[in-house]
C-alpha cells in the first residue's frame, strides 16, 4: 500500500510540474500585427539583409493564424513585398505560454499573454493582437 501511495504522489507532483494557467482553448486564432520594435504600423525599422548589410525596411502589414493542430500561417508584407510562411508550432508549458515556432525558414520563439502575441524574430520583436 506505501508502494502505491508514494508512487500516486509522484504522479501528482510530475502533473502539476506541467502545470500552467494557459487555456490552450484560446489560443487559436487570427492575429494582427500591431507595432515592430515599439513602432505602431507602419513601421521602419532596421533588419539585416540576405547580405548581412543592416538596412532600414518598413512594415505594413502582417498576420498570423495559429491552429489547433500546431499549424501556422504567417504574411507580412516588408517594402511592399508580402511573403507567407507556414510551419509547425509548439507551445512550452510555464506561466507565460511560450511558442516555439519552425519552418524552412528558420525557428523563432513567442509569448502568448491574453490576446497578445509577442515573436521574437533574430533582432526584432513584433507584437500582434488576436482579432475576434
């Protein structure tokens, strides 16, 4: 019976280390870019090129859309050229939803608080809000 008891308590404690107050119910969804580096949108900011050169770009729009199933879908349009890029995510629980996003173009990392998605891309960080 101590067996069983000692091995309940370890289960326990193993479940709550995983806990986090997130409800992942409400993460998926459309979210807006709001502002680039503190600037609202339009903003111009410096991003290094493919050349390595840091240069000044501006931002206009941008969106991503987070699924249920770890899927994303992201545009952005940078100096009037929109890309889109989709991949896999995957949320890491702690108390302030972290994000591990990937691609073929790269990996970057966010925060979900409320309807706030904060990314954190190479030097940037890009705030969108959930619309909806």
């Amino acid at each position: 019976m101590k067996k069983i008891l000692a091995l309940g308590f370890v289960w326990l404690l193993v479940a709550c280390s995983a806990y986090s107050p997130f409800d992942v119910s409400e993460m998926p969804g459309t979210y807006h870019l709001i502002s680039v580096e503190g600037q609202v949108l339009p903003a111009t900011v410096t991003d290094v090129g493919d050349d390595g050169t840091p240069q000044p770009v501006t931002i206009t729009f941008g969106v991503i859309q987070l699924g249920l199933n770890g899927e994303f879908l992201s545009r952005i349009t940078v100096d009037g050229k929109t890309t889109t890029e989709s991949g896999m995510f995957t949320l890491v629980p702690s108390e302030d939803a972290r994000l591990n996003f990937s691609s073929d173009g790269g990996a970057f990392g966010a925060i979900l608080s409320g309807n706030r998605l904060t990314v954190y891309d190479d030097s940037l960080t890009f705030v969108y809000e959930r619309s909806g």
